[in-house]
C-alpha cells in the first residue's frame, strides 16, 4: 500500500525487499483464501495497544477510505457477519490491487535481509547484495504463519537502530485444553455459538470443538486478551437460565439447545443427571449456572503455525504517530504489525497495516518534496 500510494505521486525510486517468490503471502492465506480485508466499524477500543497512538493513525485513513480505494481497483469485498468485509473471489483480488501502478523492477524478491546499518544513509545487507537508502521503511509483519515467511526480523533490525520492543506471541489462534477438559477433544467438527469471557472482555461468536482443544472465532477472538488463568463459557448464551429451561415437564438436555453430544458431555462435566426441569432441586440449579460461565484454564494455544497473528512488536512511543516515522532515526519508519498494536478478529490487521501505510505515504510524500525542492 505505501509503494501504491507513493506511485500514484509519481515517487518511482523505491524497492520492495521480499523474502517469499511473490508478495501478499500472507494476504492470500488470510480469511480462508478470502482475506477479511477490513471491518465495517473500527476504532481504537478494537486493539491492543498504546490506545491514543492507534486513533491517531486510525482517523487517518478509515475502512471507507480503504474500500474506496479498492472499488477504483474493480475490487469489490462484500460484507459479511460481524460487519466483516471479504473478497468476493479470492484474496489476490487485493494483492493484484496492490500490484496496480507498480514497476515490476521495484519488486526485489526471494531476497532475505540480514542486516541493516546506519550510516549518511541506510545499508540494507541482504543475500544477494547490499541496498542503499535515503529512506527506510520496516514493514515485516510478525511471525506469525512461519510456513508463509512469517519471521520477528523486524524486531532484530529494529534492536540493532537502537528500538526496544516486545517479543512477539502467538494470538488469535485456538487454545489447548487441560486434563479437565479432555472431553472436549470428543467433540472434534462440533460448533456451537457462545460467549466468552475474558480479563475485562466478552466475546461472542462461534466456538470450535478440535482435536488438540477448542477453537473458532469466539476463541479466537478472546485469545487475544487472555493471559494465564481462568476464562468463563457461556454455552447458553442467546438466553437466560430460566428462559432454557422453561418447560418444566421435558429433561434439561432437550432445551439447551446444543447438538446431543455436546449436552450430555457437558451435563457430565457439571455432574448434573439428565433430568426433568421439575425435578431439578436447588443444587441442581447451582450446578446449571456453570453452563453460563463455565470456567476453564486454558493449557496454551496451537502455535504460530495456526495464529493469525502475534501481540509484541517495536514499542510505539518510539514511533511518531502522524508520520510512523522513528523518533531515534530519520527517515526511519515503522508499520504494520511489526509495531507493539494488534487487532481483533475481524478485519482489524489489515486495517492498522493500510492505515499505517497511508500515514507514512503521506510523510514521505512531504519529505521527498522537500528534499528536491
């Protein structure tokens, strides 16, 4: 997006440094192949990170803005659930949008940075040579989705300009399950629609039985704000207690509404006997509120491999938010998901990188003009 943006000013003197075959790569396994390219509405209560730094680059180029942009393109994501907007082919619809405008020559592929050093300008070392650059700009995501060349490379060339950061963690990805919660793993293609909650947060949405534990856009979406401890189901989520079980005459496995398996498992890890709601006495009742906030300490989650992406980064109040620009270096900048802010479920990244992109465009538009004036 900022070699688009910086194209269509006619700043044709850049290079794009990529260690894949082609770009987008990570672009193109998103969503499903589909790539949930933004969401309806967003703001900085959508992130983590330093919450004024967020808004600041989010105002700045909004969900609108990015369709906008697309449609131009003949890209037109459809909307989905959740306010999500998705391509409606597939996600090289947006990585070809990128393409547009573009030299071939600016794409320096299959090459892999190892070094940077500042000097009167920048000396990117990589391993097929060393790059000169008035301007340097990281955008190296996190590490994330290693099988698509998701690295922290970022982070070491940040460490070595004299940045601190946080190690990048897994997030947005499904949780492992303890011994207490094995049967889960019985339930392996089952979903079902809950709540969970988490630290200050409750998520809805689906939640998905697996073979290593559980996971799902409901888990998905908390796993970005737990940390080791507890999290609370709610497995009846679209109602009350009372109005589940409002029919007194039929058994309490018949009006949860959730498949029969996972019923009756459930039902045995409260150590509830199935029975008719008026025979239910008041331990019993006690036992049933755990369906809507059953508690469970998550063992730890499926890995990189199956993240979307990763909490950590460079730390932002290193970073100017109205240009991305390093505060240590000029002509140093910073985007995207390499930096210390990470989205919910739902579109959320793909925004921050887009905006952050177009904030940094616009600088080093200024910039350029400057200096060749």
């Amino acid at each position: 997006m900022l070699a688009t943006q910086l194209y269509k000013k006619g700043f044709d003197d850049i290079v794009i440094i990529e260690h894949n075959p082609r770009i987008g790569m990570k672009i193109k396994v998103s969503g499903g192949g589909k790539c949930n390219v933004t969401n309806e509405e967003v703001s900085e209560d959508n992130y983590l990170g330093e919450s004024n730094f967020v808004k600041n680059v989010l105002l700045s180029y909004t969900p609108r803005e990015l369709l906008d942009f697309l449609n131009k393109r003949k890209v037109y994501p459809s909307i989905r659930s959740l306010g999500q907007y998705f391509c409606k082919k597939s996600a090289d619809e947006v990585i070809n949008a990128l393409e547009v405008g573009i030299s071939k020559k600016a794409f320096l592929l299959s090459r892999k940075v190892l070094s940077i050093e500042k000097n009167e300008n920048y000396s990117i070392h990589t391993d097929k040579g060393v790059i000169q650059a008035q301007h340097l700009v990281i955008a190296t995501g996190s590490n994330a989705y290693p099988q698509v060349g998701g690295s922290d490379i970022g982070l070491s060339l940040a460490k070595n300009l004299g940045h601190t950061y946080t190690s990048f963690s897994p997030v947005l990805v499904g949780w492992t399950v303890q011994k207490e919660q094995f049967w889960m793993k019985d339930l392996s293609g089952l979903s079902t629609y809950v709540s969970i909650d988490v630290g200050h947060k409750k998520l809805f949405g689906e939640l998905l039985f697996a073979h290593k534990g559980i996971s799902g856009p409901a888990v998905l979406s908390a796993s970005l704000y737990w940390k080791k401890g507890l999290v609370y189901i709610d497995f009846l989520a679209k109602a009350s207690l009372k109005e589940t079980f409002s029919q007194k005459k039929k058994q309490v496995s018949t009006q949860m509404g959730l498949p029969k398996r996972l019923s009756k498992l459930l039902l045995e890890s409260i150590k509830l006997k199935d029975k008719s709601v008026e025979d239910l006495n008041g331990q019993d009742w006690e036992k049933l509120e755990l369906l809507k906030a059953y508690p469970m300490s998550p063992a730890g989650n499926f890995g990189l491999k199956k993240a979307e992406a990763c909490i950590g980064g460079v730390h932002t109040d290193e970073v100017d938010s109205n240009s991305m620009e390093s505060k240590l270096h000029d002509k140093l900048y910073f985007l995207g998901e390499v930096l210390d802010v990470t989205g919910e479920l739902g579109g959320y990244n793909f925004q921050w990188a887009f905006a952050s992109a177009v904030v940094c465009a616009s600088a080093l538009e200024k910039s350029l003009i400057k200096e060749n004036v």
